[in-house]
C-alpha cells in the first residue's frame, strides 16, 4: 500500500521488503512516477531496504539510498523464507539477556536449572545426571535470553560451551567423553532447583509438594524447587525425580492433590 502512496499506519521503523509482487509492481509504473513513490517512501525514513528473488535494484532507489544514508540490501532468498529468517535473527538479537551462575542441564526432556551457594555440588549433580543419560546445556554460568512467546532459553555462554570444572579433577569436554548426544546448544527453562543446606532450606522446605515456589529471571516466573543439601543425600536422584515429577505435574496428574482426594474419600466412608 505504501508504493500506491497510502501511509496510513505505516511502519517506517521496519525493513522495508521488496518481493515479486512490489518490484513487478514498480517496473509497471512510469519512471517519473516510481522516482515519486520511492521519493516519498525515503522521506519516511525507513532503516533499511531489501529486494528478495535476486530482483535489480533501481537506479532511483541506489540514489536515494546514498542520498538518505539508508542501506540497500539483495537476497536470493524467496520473499517468505527471508522474513521468516530475518524475524527470527532480529528477534534473537535483540532479546533481553542476562547470565545467571548456575548449571543448566536437559533431564528427562525437563529444562533444568541448578543453582545455589559455591561448593554444594552443582557441577558435580550435573555430571551425575550426564552419566545417567542426561544432557548438559551450561555449567557454572547460565546466559537467559527471552524470546518473543515469552519463554526462557538458557544456553553456555560461547567460550565455555560444552566444558565443566569438577573440583579434583579440573576442566573437562562433554561431547569427548560422553559423546555429542551428551550436550544441547539451548534449551527452555521449565524447572529452576535450589541447592541450599540443610539449615538455610528449613523455612522454603515443603515436605508434601502442595506449594508452588516461582524464581522470576527477565520477568518469566518459572517453577522453583528447594532442596536441602545434606551428607548422604543422593542429588542426583532427587533431581532426576523433581524433573520427572514436573513432566507428571505438566499432564496434569499432581500426587499431593491425588492423595489428599483419597484420605477425604476414605474418612468420608
């Protein structure tokens, strides 16, 4: 609509996409009056131009480009397939970010992220939880981004990725040890689990699971499970079961619920 000069609504801050459609549509116009349109397209300021199907640039735009200072781009890519691409990297790029220290890990299909006080033995759950088939996504630091649907991603950051340091033995990689099905590139936060000892944790504990605990990172509030760190107490488990529970939770069977129907039916007989 902006090319026949209607600008009602018009979203000047986007790339502008010249397609089959638009560039048959301004090779069908006389020249002196697509140097017009295209001169009252400029004039809205627009950031950027692309012509998709390897299409010719005209002569009036690559003036008006170098005139305005807006930058002139071509692709081969069918039109549909480049905004589909060029959303999803813009959209990337610009997501909210922060890093968080923490152990991200893929259990049971379950995102999972570890974290509490230095010395609790995060890293060494994670490598517990990689042996039983598990997947690490980062260890010790944790890059969130937050996508357009509103969903937390956490991945390693790039220097990193795929590497953990296990106290007494020093860094290892993953992928050459446990192979590549070992490790994801990035993955949704479903679960956030806390290691606090076993004092610390006393006043979050819940002993029936009837609580539900949310730790918020970039505004998404994600699901929050405390467990208390004591000697003898096998994380790793408890972890790959608190996953497990959450996939149940997630189909919409929760035991506490279940069991508190069975005692209510039981005393009412």
């Amino acid at each position: 609509l902006a090319l026949s000069g209607f600008y009602r609504h018009f979203a000047r801050k986007r790339i502008q996409v010249v397609g089959m459609a638009e560039f048959e549509y301004l090779s069908s116009m006389p020249e002196e009056l697509r140097a017009q349109r295209l001169e009252e397209l400029f004039a809205k300021k627009i950031p950027c131009m692309v012509f998709t199907r390897g299409k010719r640039v005209f002569p009036e735009v690559v003036r008006l480009a170098e005139r305005d200072g807006v930058c002139v781009l071509r692709s081969s890519m069918v039109t549909r397939h480049f905004i589909h691409s060029a959303t999803f990297v813009l959209e990337d790029l610009h997501a909210p970010r922060c890093k968080v220290h923490g152990t991200m890990l893929e259990v049971a299909g379950v995102g999972v992220f570890i974290e509490g006080a230095a010395g609790l033995g995060k890293s060494e759950t994670a490598l517990g939880l990689i042996k039983r088939g598990h997947a690490l996504v980062a260890d010790d630091l944790t890059q969130f981004r937050r996508d357009s649907s509103n969903s937390l991603l956490g991945s390693a950051m790039p220097v990193t990725q795929y590497y953990m340091e296990i106290r007494g033995i020093g860094i290892i990689h993953v992928p050459s040890i446990f192979g590549v099905a070992a490790v994801r590139g990035e993955k949704q936060v479903d679960l956030v689990v806390t290691l606090k000892r076993q004092g610390e944790a006393d006043a979050e504990l819940d002993r029936t699971g009837t609580d539900e605990l949310r730790r918020e990172f970039l505004g998404v509030a994600v699901p929050q499970l405390v467990i208390p760190v004591a000697p003898g107490r096998d994380l790793v488990n408890l972890v790959e079961t608190a996953a497990q529970e959450h996939k149940v939770r997630l189909s919409g069977f929760v035991a506490v619920r279940e069991l508190d129907s069975r005692i209510k039916r039981h005393h009412s007989v």
